[in-house]
C-alpha cells in the first residue's frame, strides 16, 4: 500500500511542480510589466493597475480560480479552457501581481543618487538599468521573494478545487476509494522537502549576493 | 577666454524661483568656491551645470560650445545631453558610489561603458580594457588608496568613498570638476584628508567648482569665491576679500551667524 500510494503522490507532486514552475516562468516577467505600470508617469495606466493590483491581491486566489474557469463561459458561452491552462492563467496573474509589489519596493529602493550618479558618468538609461541598479534591486528582493514563491508552492493544491490532479487531490482520494487518511497528512513529507530545496536554493543566493551591501 | 561661461540662468520649481539670475564665469585651470546659506540655490546650480536639472532660462557656454541655451526652444536630446555632460563632473556630497564594484571597478565603469561605442573597441579591446584599469589605478594612487583598490565600498570610510568617487569623477577627464559639499558627510577628522586631495588637484590646475561650507577651506583652495543668497549671486569676487572683508550686508550677516556656529 505504502508504494502505491507513494507513486499516486509522486504523480500529483509532478502536476504540482508543473504548475509551480510555469507558474514562476510566466509570473516573474509579467510582475516586472506590472510593476513598470504601477510606477509609469502617466497617471491613467498607473490607476488601472494599480486598481487590477488591488482587486487581485484583494479576493482569494481561490475565487480568481473559478472566475478564470467558469467565467468566460458564464459571460459569453465561451468553451472552458481545459482545467489545468485555467488554472495556469489564474496563478500567473495572482502572482505576477504580488511580485509587482516587491519589484517595485524594489526598484523604488535605490537611492535617486544612484541614477544620478551613473547619469553625470555619461551611462544611458539602460546601462544604469543593467549595470548599477538591477544587482541591487535583485539582492533586496531575495528575502521577500523567497516567501512568496514558498507560498506559491504552497498554493498549488488551490488547483484540486477545479479537479486538477494535484498532490493533495492525490492524497485525498484515498480517503474514499481505500478509507486511509494517512496519505493526505504524508503529502506533506513532498511539501517539506520541496520546500527545504528551494530554502536551501535562496539561501545560496543570498550568500553569493553577500559580497557587497546596500 | 573663459573655459566656462554661465549666463543669466534662472530655475524655478512649481512656485519658487530658486536661482534667479545666475551669470559668472571660470577661467581654465582655476577655483571658485560657492559659499551661501542653506536653501540659496548652491546645489540647484550645479546640478544645472551637470544636466540634471534644466533650467528656465539662460545659456551654459563651455570652452566656446552652448551647450545650453533657455532661448533656444529644440528640446535637448537624450543622447546630445549624454556628450554634453561630459564637460562636467560632479562629486556628491552622499558619495553614491557604487555598493556591488569595488573601488577600482566604480572608477573604471563608465569609461568601459563609453569605450565600448569606439569604432576601434573590438579589435583592440584587451588594450584598451588594461589602458582604462592603469588609469584608474593611478587616479586611485594619487587619492592615496593605492591599497584599497579592491575594497567594497561598505569596507570603505567615508573619507575614501569620497576619495573613489572623486577618482571615478576624474577618470572621464572632465573639462570642470563640480563638488556638492563633499565633506558635509564626513566626520570631522576625516574631513582633512578629502580636502587634502581636492588642495592637490588645485595645484595641479583641475578646474573646478566647489560648494562648501568650509570657509577656510573655500578660502585658501579658490581664485574667486561666490556669495550666494536667495537664488542670486550677493558678492563674487577675491578670496581673502570676500570671506575676511565682505562688501555686502548680507555676506557679513552670513559670515558672522558661521562664525558664532563654529
Ligand atoms: N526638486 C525640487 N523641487 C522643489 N523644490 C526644490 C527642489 N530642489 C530644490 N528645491 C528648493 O530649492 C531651494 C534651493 O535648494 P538647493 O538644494 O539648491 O539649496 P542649497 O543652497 O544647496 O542648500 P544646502 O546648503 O542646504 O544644500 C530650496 O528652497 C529647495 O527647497
Ligand atoms: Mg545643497
């Protein structure tokens, strides 16, 4: 019983890890396009975003979820997106809008004597971009974003409430067909070594970044 | 004929006129020193001068080039701007250097950024890379950090990181050196040793401006000071006369709430 139900797990902890990988690929440049507009001149695109900001880090991730599931078929009869895309969708946007947040404390970190320091040297804007600012944007956001994607790794079981077969689904199930409840609580050994991974992975990251201080 | 000329500049922000007439001129190879109370205008001007703020009005003239003219409506391009103020280099009074190079990397940085839109840069990058580092590490020598070259700058005091950013100010051979009150961040007794270097520079005929509100220093360093008060220029004139024998009113009061000060 115990393989059998070690190999259901793996195969859930594969969806899991799917969903959490896309998830960062697609999130991280979007949160950059996000915080970009959270921080533009011009004031009507800032407000736009910065109310989107606020409705999506405002409701639970789990209502976004059912909204990106059902909506478009509810509002205009559209086919339903096959349910691990939705899910996909859902995620990204969630997240990209939290890591916005933390691009822009970020960015808005560096001290205006930096820019102005690389302007009066003759760099342009991106060389003051790429070669002075982005290190020290990057070392400041290690911490909160090594939390952020904890959570997120965490937040993937939100996927079973759409029936993607997630760990946790995977640990469930056994509850009905075999009337065991230990797998579920065992799904947490995956969390915990998932998550022990990527707490050594920032760790590393941080400590290479310690060479210099902001 | 003067290697800079300003004339008649004028800057507002919103509401506040800020410098209101500024007009003076620098001869090659010599110091002004700009002495005035807080709020007079000291660090609006330089940061004019350095293309960081535009003024309203009035023209910037070096070695003979405008390179600013308020009449002159053509907006001022990016990358115009970018050669312009090459002319100029300005050393803060926060340092800003940068935390993630060391010393020697902060000086050589935007002379490799600069070096790279030099048609010759691929063929003889190797030279030209060494050319930039031996440079740096002789303006490093002349600062006197010829041991700290590959420090960070938080290993760094404040007297040195002032040192590197005067060395990374230099490095793009500027036609006028600006200082924003380089010692206004600096301990007392690390005070002496920036002031030592910039005292040097002197001697070797830097031009250069230099706000500061060290009167003695401003004193001694300078072939003209400049009294600057509520955006205007009070008194300009000799050194010794302007600080120990001021004409106006207004420097006297100055001068004499410092002395009580210091
Ligand atoms: N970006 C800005 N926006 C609005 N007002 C500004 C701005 N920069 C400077 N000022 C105002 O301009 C005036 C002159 O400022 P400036 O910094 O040039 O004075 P300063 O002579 O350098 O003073 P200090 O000796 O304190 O450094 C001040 O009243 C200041 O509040
Ligand atoms: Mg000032």
């Amino acid at each position: 019983m115990f393989w059998t139900v070690t190999l259901s797990l793996m195969k859930g902890m594969l969806t899991t890890f799917q969903l959490f990988a896309l998830t960062l690929l697609f999130a991280i440049p979007l949160g950059l396009v996000v915080s970009f507009g959270s921080m533009s001149r011009f004031t009507p695109l800032r407000g736009v975003v910065k109310v989107f900001v606020w409705i999506i880090r405002g409701t639970p991730l789990m209502l976004q979820l059912l909204v990106v599931y059902y909506g478009p078929g509810l509002l205009f009869d559209w086919d339903l997106l096959p349910r691990f895309q939705a899910v996909l969708v859902a995620f990204v946007i969630n997240y990209a809008c939290y890591f916005s947040e933390i691009f822009r404390g970020g960015i808005q970190s560096i001290s205006r004597g930096q820019y102005e320091a690389g302007e009066v040297l003759g760099m342009t804007r991106s060389q003051i971009f790429f070669k002075v600012t982005l290190l020290q944007v990057i070392k400041r956001i290690v911490p909160p974003m090594s939390n952020e994607i904890i959570t997120l790794v965490k937040d993937t079981s939100l996927a079973r409430i759409i029936a993607v077969y997630e760990i946790i689904w995977n640990g469930q199930k056994f509850i009905k067909s075999d009337g065991i409840i230990w797998p579920l609580f065992y799904t947490a050994v995956f969390y915990l070594l998932f998550n022990g991974v990527l707490t050594i992975l920032f760790g590393l990251l941080e400590k290479k970044l310690d060479y210099f201080r902001v | 004929m003067a290697i800079l000329e300003v004339k008649h500049i004028c800057k507002r922000f919103d509401d506040t006129e800020v410098l209101k007439d500024i007009s003076f001129s620098l001869e090659k190879g010599q110091v002004v020193s700009i002495i005035g109370s807080s709020g007079s205008g000291k660090t609006t001007l330089l940061r004019c001068l350095n293309f960081l703020e535009q003024p309203d009005g009035g023209t910037i003239t070096v070695g003979g080039e405008v390179l600013f003219d308020g009449a002159d409506p053509s907006a001022q391009k990016e990358k115009e701007i970018r050669r312009k103020r090459l002319h100029f280099g300005l050393v803060f009074q926060s340092f800003n250097l940068f935390p993630q190079y060391t010393a020697l990397r902060n000086v050589m940085l935007a002379k490799e950024l600069l070096a790279k839109q030099r048609p010759d840069y691929k063929k003889n990058k190797k030279q030209i890379l060494s050319e930039i580092e031996e440079e740096a590490r002789n303006l490093l020598t002349q600062m006197g950090l010829e041991d700290r070259m590959d420090n960070y700058p938080y290993q760094l005091s404040g007297g040195q990181c002032q040192r590197v950013a005067i060395a990374r100010a230099l490095a793009l051979s500027p036609d006028i050196l600006c200082f924003d009150e380089p010692t206004s961040a600096l301990d007392p007794e690390l005070t002496g040793e920036v002031l030592k270097v910039i005292k040097e520079l002197a001697a070797k005929k830097t031009t250069m401006i230099i706000v500061t509100h060290e009167m003695a220093f401003a004193r001694d360093v300078a072939n003209q000071v400049i009294f600057m008060d509520d955006g205007y220029i009070v008194e300009q004139g000799d050194p010794v006369q302007v600080i120990n024998n001021p004409r106006e009113e207004r420097t006297r009061q100055f001068l004499a709430r410092f002395d009580q000060e210091n």
